[in-house]
C-alpha cells in the first residue's frame, strides 16, 4: 500500500482526500527555456487538498478549484 504523508501538516494523506495534490519542484528557468535533461533535479511534495487550499495562495493568485476535482 502507498503511504503519503503532507507536506504542510505532516500527518498521513488518506485515499478518501480525492483533491490531495502531487506538487513538483523543479527550476523554473531550465523549464521555461526549454533546457530540462531527464537527470535534471527535481522533488515530488504531496499535500491534502485541505492544506493546499490554506496554504498554497500567492499574492496574485491561488489554486483553481478544478485542481482539487471541484467546479468552479
């Protein structure tokens, strides 16, 4: 069985959080131009859908709700 644990809260992410989100982290520059090689470093952080929607807002826009499987 998969386990995931949040990025944000660090408690465990269970099946029935159908929004919990995989995020990934890499260079913003490389992928912009186009320069990403498949050994490029890069991170996987996963999040309930719960934090994301706490936590994951900028000054000038926040998640989408069809992120986490809602209409908008």
């Amino acid at each position: 069985m998969l386990e995931f644990q949040c990025w944000f809260c660090g408690a465990g992410i269970n099946r029935d959080d159908d929004g919990a989100l995989l995020v990934s982290v890499e260079g913003l520059w490389r992928w912009a131009e186009g320069r990403r090689a498949t050994d490029d470093p890069f991170q996987n952080i996963y999040v309930h859908s719960h934090c994301a929607k706490d936590r994951m807002a900028g000054a000038t826009m926040s998640l989408e709700p069809p992120v986490f499987g809602e209409e908008d």
